[in-house]
C-alpha cells in the first residue's frame, strides 16, 4: 500500500504542469507485478514467485493431466496480472490459490 505515497517523490515529470505541481494522483501501477516490485523490491517479488515456480516445475514434472492443466491456469492468470490488477478481486485470488494447491506435486495421488 506504500506506491501512491512513495510515487511522487521518483515520477519527475511524469503528470506534472509547467510550473511542476503535481496534475494527478497516482495510486497504483499499471500492474500487479509492477506494484509487487515497487512495494516490495527484487527480494518481495523473489519470495512471492519461488514457491509458485518450484510447485508448478514439480507438477509439470510428474506428467498428470491435472497438475499440468492447473499449471497453466495458473500461468495464465499470472500473465493476466501483467495487464491488470486480478489478484485484488478476492475470487480470483481464491480461484489462484485453489489451482496452484492442486497442480502441487501432492495434491494427485497415484494409485
């Protein structure tokens, strides 16, 4: 929640009139990605995509159906944060979170 107040101190003269005051206040960036990032540094946005890209490497390693097709809905919603903001509608974070939780390398069982 730091980027509308750590924005203007870094935007120059992006959104700025002639005499330089501020003409509008940004809030967020352009993407979910681009916030993580500005919030959270190179360190935040490491710790929030290692797990996700260990579970989805170790499902896709097992060569089941449901751990690959979950992987790639997951995939594709994280490429839908690069235009958009879904992560903060909470019922598709839920649905994210439910996919990745069955495309893990436990969530098949052999039989």
């Amino acid at each position: 929640g730091s980027f509308g107040i750590v924005f203007p101190k870094f935007q120059g003269d992006y959104l700025r009139d002639k005499d330089g005051q501020v003409t509008a206040r940004v809030l967020h960036a352009h993407n979910d990605w681009t916030e993580v990032w500005a919030e959270m540094g190179l360190v935040g946005l490491a710790i929030l995509l290692v797990p996700v890209v260990v579970c989805l490497r170790a499902g896709f390693r097992r060569r089941k159906s449901l751990p690959q097709w979950g992987g790639i809905a997951v995939v594709l919603i994280l490429g839908y944060a690069l235009m958009d903001f879904p992560m903060h509608n909470p019922a598709v974070l839920l649905l994210w979170v439910i996919v990745l939780c069955s495309a893990a390398p436990g969530a098949v069982q052999d039989r």
